[in-house]
C-alpha cells in the first residue's frame, strides 16, 4: 500500500515539473506540450 501510494507522488511531482517546464517554453505550441507530456507518461 505505501509503495502505491509513493509512486503516485512520485508521478504527480514528475508531470508537475514537466508542465511547469513546458509552459515555461512559450515559442511551443500548447498541442504540442500535451502531446509531449502525455507521450512522456506513457
């Protein structure tokens, strides 16, 4: 159970620096930082 629910913290601070990261990067189109993103989760 705490292995569970330390590997969700662990994505959700992941994908939380990566969108921070991509919205940082203006000159990239939004469309293309959800497909990235979402490519990097799976």
């Amino acid at each position: 159970m705490l292995k569970t629910i330390s590997l969700l913290i662990v994505s959700n601070i992941f994908m939380t620096i990566a969108w921070y990261g991509f919205l940082k990067d203006t000159h990239v189109p939004l469309w293309k930082a959800i497909l990235l993103s979402w490519g990097l989760l799976f």
